[in-house]
C-alpha cells in the first residue's frame, strides 16, 4: 500500500484530490492532505475511507516531516515560495516531489543532493508552466522528425473567464492564486524578437501587447511573462530568431491594468497607514489615467468608493487584492476557460509551414474550474506514473521529455484536454 501526500488543498487543488482519491481506490493507494484548514480539505475530500485530512502551519517543521517521512510521493500545492520547506525535507527524507510551480534558486541549489540520492524532483508539471511544455515539446519533435528547423516560437496562454459567465467590464475573474495575479509582470519580461533580445519593464509590461485572434473567441492580447529566454536551451531552439512565452487577457483588461501599476496600486512595499483611508483616496493616483474607456472598469473595483479600505491592509498590493477577491470572484455556478495557443514556423528544405495549435478547457463550476483541471490533472496523472514505475527519471526535471509528456498528453485527452492543430504552408 502506497502513501501520497499533498500539501495545499487551495483553488487549484479540487481536481488533483479527485483524481487521486479515485486512483487511490483502483491501486489501494492511501492519500494524506496537509492544509491550514482541516474544514477546507475534507470539505474535497468527504472523509473517504483511504484519505486524511490533516490540520498544518507549512512551518511547523517536525510535523511536516512526520507526514513526508509516510510518503511514497509528495506533492506540492503550496504557495511557490513555500515549496522549498518541503523541498528541503523530501532531500533529506530521500522522498520524490512534484510541484506545479517554477524550478526556483532553492530548488536548484538542491540539485546535487537530489541526484545523489537518486531522487526526482519533477517541477512545471501544471498548466503553465507544465502543458504548455508537453504540448510545444511534443510538436518541436514532429518538426525534428520531418528534417525541420524552428524559427519562430510565440506560446500564449491565459486562464479567463468563459463567455457565458462574463458579465463584468473587466471580462476577468479570479480562478486562482490573486496574489499572483495583482503582483503579474513585476519582474519584467525578456524574450527574443526577430533576432534581438527585448527586454520590458514592469510599467511597460502591460504595455508591450498584441491582439491575437482563437476561431470561436473575441479577440484576445498577450503582454510578456517574465523570462522567454531561460527556455531557448530547453526547448533546444537556438536557431529560432523569436521566442517569446506570453500571458492571455482581453484588451480591455491590459490597458486598464497598464495604469493601475503607473499610479502605484499594485506596491506591494509602500507602508500604508489605512486608519481613515478610504478607497478613493488611495486610488487618486490613477484620476490623470482615467477615460471613456475605463471609467467603468476602475468604478466596477470600487477605486471611486469613499468607504475604508480593509484596516488589515499594509500594503496597496494588499488592498488591490482585496478588491479582486471581492469584486472579480467566480460566483457559484461560473465557469472559467483556460485559453492556450502555440504559433510555430519552421523550415522544412527550405519549404516555409506554420502551426498553430490551440487548447479551450472550460470549468464545471466554481470549485471545479479549468484552472484546477489543467493544472491539478497534469500532476496527478505524473503521481500515478512515478508510483507504477512508468516514469523512471531522476534528477530535478521539468516535462519536456517524451518519457513524461507522451504518457501525460494521452491521458489529459481521456479528460478532454486537446489541442486542434492547423499546418498552413507557403
């Protein structure tokens, strides 16, 4: 009898505990869930018969070992900057980990240790990052069997919110972590144009967006995710002149965004005293960016309201978000999209083609969004794999591997997960 443990059973976690909870019945698998809120866990779990819900601080080191040191296979669902106390725990518990989230500093500073205790560490394996790699890798590999060469890469993907449930002038609403989606594009970007690095600053970011068009969709715009780059030498496409990874929203959200960072409402460092304050006085800085286009976007958050902003707040960043969770969230019976588009052109004998491959997974409901499908499936179907010995690697990987994303690709289509591919050529 095999042990899984989670830690996290937040928003993006609802289908992955399904998904194990079944599994766990057809292989007499034991599956044990750590989160701050005991309520939370069995409120997924139903108190099955071979699950546990265990109430957890994530820096209550002694009780985190406790349920590592009973595990076959950890998963990470925690915030990303947590991954690393589990992290660090699987090492010297010589346990095997999964997490959704990018390979960090901490994760690689584990790299040697990993590998001589012959461990996986397999990160990226969600949406994005995680299918997008599958799914790009999968036809960078089809391109390479024809004698082809990539020499353009543009990958696109966003989690939204689906066509019948938008009915707010932002045509967003939170599917997942907001605390990510208020601080989305502080770091900057940097990618690869036309054979010229660009790099963007978070006050460009929003900025820096283009239209692209997903026959059945309104038009959609893309603004650059922090770092194309690392992931040349990955996807091995050296040759190709652009590479450039993006995040997808409606136009209508990037242009309002792009002024909410230039009056400063998304500082997550500036100290603000909220006795008093109210939520006008604190958005005056975005007054000089308001017009007939986004008036009603700023007034639907409330930045207009002359009522006090939460007394907890500390920050802008904190208020913001605040106002994403109350004024942005799914109600129960909304549905969410998970958009995703790769735009390759490669060169076969000089031949000139493009393919354009396209994913559209819409949510059943709040609790079961496209978001927890896409990212919680891709990480149980890996579980399962490790567990039945499919996947034999070690080291810290992410999924770009036939051994790992051929397997994981044929199943998240048993779940509807499909890509439509079109090849035109000149």
């Amino acid at each position: 009898m095999k042990t899984i443990a989670l830690f996290g059973a937040g928003k993006s976690a609802t289908v992955l505990i399904e998904y194990l909870i079944e599994e766990g019945r057809k292989y007499d698998w034991i599956l044990l869930v750590a989160d701050a809120s005991k309520e939370l866990i069995e409120s997924k779990t139903k108190k099955v018969a071979h699950t546990r819900a265990i109430q957890l601080d994530i820096t209550d080191a002694n009780a985190r070992r406790e349920i590592i040191t009973t595990a076959d296979i950890v998963i990470s669902m925690m915030p990303a900057h947590l991954h690393y106390l589990v992290a660090t725990d699987c090492v010297e518990l010589k346990k095997n980990l999964l997490t959704a989230s990018y390979v960090d500093e901490g994760i690689r500073n584990l790299k040697e240790k990993i590998e001589a205790n012959n461990l996986l560490f397999l990160c990226e394996i969600g949406l994005d990052p995680g299918i997008d790699h599958m799914s790009a890798m999968k036809l960078f590999h089809e391109i390479e069997a024809k004698g082809g060469t990539v020499t353009s890469f543009k990958s696109h993907c966003g989690g939204l919110v689906a066509p019948e449930s938008d009915n707010n002038p932002w045509h967003y609403k939170i599917s997942w972590n907001p605390r990510n989606v208020v601080l989305a594009g502080k770091a900057g970007a940097i990618y690869k144009k036309d054979g010229k690095t660009v790099t963007v600053a978070y006050d460009k970011v929003f900025e820096d967006s283009d239209d692209i068009a997903i026959e059945g969709l309104d038009v959609l715009a893309t603004y650059p995710n922090r770092d194309s780059l690392s992931y040349i030498p990955l996807y091995h496409l050296d040759k190709a002149e652009t590479f450039i990874r993006t995040t997808l929203r409606y136009p209508a959200y990037n242009k309002a965004w792009d002024y909410i960072i230039d009056a400063g409402l998304t500082n997550d460092t500036d100290n603000l005293q909220t006795d008093g304050l109210t939520y006008k006085e604190w958005a005056k800085g975005i007054t000089p960016f308001v017009n007939d286009e986004n008036e009603e976007l700023y007034e639907f958050l409330g930045l207009f309201d002359e009522t006090n902003v939460p007394a907890n707040a500390k920050s802008s960043a904190d208020i913001m978000q605040y106002l994403l969770e109350t004024k942005l969230a799914m109600q129960p019976h909304d549905k969410d999209m998970i958009v995703m588009l790769h735009e390759i052109e490669y060169e076969v004998k000089s031949k000139k083609s493009k393919v354009e491959s396209s994913l559209i997974v819409k949510g059943d409901d709040s609790l079961h969004t496209a978001m927890a499908k896409t990212v919680g499936l891709p990480l149980g179907i890996a579980a399962k794999l490790i567990l039945r010995g499919k996947i034999q690697l070690t080291g810290i990987q992410i999924p770009v591997v036939k051994e790992i994303y051929e397997p994981v690709l044929e199943e998240l289509a048993e779940h509807g997960i499909v890509f439509k591919e079109t090849i035109t050529t000149n």
